[in-house]
C-alpha cells in the first residue's frame, strides 16, 4: 500500500512541477545589443483566434512564457488548436525558444517558437507554433492572426502586436483581440471569426505549482524532523536509524521508477511499463 500511495505522491510533484515551468525560464531575450521582456505577452488564461465556419471552423489558443489553459487536457502545451470538440498540441512550453523577427512583420520585437514531438503530420512535420511579436510603441497589446503556413503543413503562425514586444519592454498590456485571417491542418479557407481574444494577464508572483511545491517541501522537513526527535528521545535510535521509516527510504529508487512509469502512461495514455491498481 505504501508503494503506491508515494507512486501516486510522485505523480502530483511532477504534475506540479510541470504548472510551475516556465520556458524559456524567463521571458526576456537580448538579441544583440537589444534587450526584450515579453512578459507583458503572458495571458492569464490564453490568446485565442478563429478562423472559418461552420464545420471548417478552427479555434487557435497560445499563450508567450507559460502554458495556454484553455487548450483543455493538454497540460503542457503552450498552443494547441480546437477543430469540432478536438484539441490538438500545437507546441510544448518547454521547447520554446525565441528567435530573430521575421522582418516581413516588424523591425522590432521578436517570436518563440514552440514545437512537438508526437503526431507527426502527414506533411513530415510535427506540430509547431511560431509567436511573432511585433513592436508598436504605446499601443496595447493585441492580436493580429493566426494561420497554418503553408496550407496542410502544420506549420502555425500567430501574431501579435504591441508595446510589450519593444526594446526594453512595456510590461503593462492590452486585452484586445483581431477577428479574421487563417486555416488549419485539415483545410484552408478564407475565415470569418466571431470571438476575440485577449484577456488581462495575471499580476506577476508565484504560481499554483510553486505554492504547492513550498508546501510540500515544508511537509517533509517537518516530517524528517520530528521523526528523528522521536525515534532519537522515545525510541532511543541511533544513527540511521533515527530515519522514520528507513526501510521504505531504502526501497525509494523503485518507487521513483513506477512513478515515472505512472507518468509516462499518462502520458502516452498506454499502460505500457506500469500495472494499474
């Protein structure tokens, strides 16, 4: 029982650490002599788009520095896209990666680049999702468009526009959203979208995963910490053997190997490696 109960302990401390990531770590960028904070680009919940209608109808969600929460069970993914009732990964937070601007879009600012590694796409692709974040000086942030680039690719493109994406970085942004423009994976049309997007970011501070993590590592020093003082004053242990619960310490490296076979079905959502109880 003990086995599984600290199987299943692992598997919240990973779910945790991954709602803490970050990628990159933060969200400023130097290129060159220029130094950016897109930070201001980091949405509460998620940048959307929508392209089409109708059954053609294409719902794209990103979000710059952090994870798209509307891309529903897709904990990872910093992009995904909504066709029908199906959510598709479009890009992991932790491949993110910022690049040069293209320089059809702007002269300043620049765009990171998250991408996938499952799916690949009958293109030869795997999934990915290109931020372009250009600079328009004392404007509020907002949403130009989204596409796939070329059409049956699974190559996406997003952009925005704003004060955030200039040297040195605005960090307050906009909540205002564009309303036309794309395609997607299975087909491209000329679009007619409805919704906007955009909503305030979340004021900066530590997350949800953090918070959990700092509990969770306060739990076990306290629990180390008596454990010792009562095995060492009642018990009368020596050594070691103050250690509460030694022997399941022992045996934890096991542990730690069924968790991660725990994760990994989750995951690949196969029981492949790890026998359900």
């Amino acid at each position: 029982m003990s086995r599984i109960l600290i199987t299943i302990l692992i598997a919240i401390i990973s779910v945790g650490m991954i709602n803490a990531q970050k990628s990159p770590t933060t969200c400023t960028w130097k290129n060159g002599a220029t130094n950016y904070n897109f930070g201001g680009f980091t949405n509460g919940t998620s940048w959307q788009f929508v392209t089409g209608t109708g059954t053609q109808q294409t719902t794209y969600f990103w979000n710059v520095c952090n994870t798209a929460n509307k891309c529903t069970g897709l904990a990872t993914a910093a992009s995904c896209q909504l066709q029908g009732t199906t959510y598709r990964n479009t890009g992991d937070l932790s491949t993110g990666q910022f690049q040069t601007l293209d320089p059809a879009v702007g002269n300043q600012g620049g765009q990171i680049k998250y991408t996938t590694s499952a799916n690949q796409c009958k293109s030869g692709n795997y999934r990915t999702t290109t931020v372009k974040m250009a600079c328009a000086a004392g404007k509020a942030n907002t949403v130009i468009g989204a596409d796939e680039n070329p059409a049956g690719s699974c190559l996406y493109e997003v952009k925005l526009q704003g004060k955030s994406a200039c040297p040195n970085g605005g960090t307050t942004t906009g909540t205002t959203g564009s309303t036309t423009g794309g395609s997607d994976s299975e087909s491209h049309s000329e679009s007619h979208s409805e919704s906007h997007s955009g909503e305030k970011p979340k004021k900066k501070g530590l997350s949800g995963g953090w918070i959990f993590i700092i509990i969770l590592l306060c739990s076990v020093t306290v629990y180390l910490v008596v454990g010792i003082i009562i095995n060492a004053k009642v018990r009368h242990m020596h050594g070691s053997d103050m250690i509460p619960n030694k022997n399941f310490w022992v045996e934890f490296g096991a542990l730690i190997k069924d968790g991660v076979f725990f994760i990994k079905s989750k995951i690949t959502r196969s029981n492949s490696g790890y026998q359900q109880v």
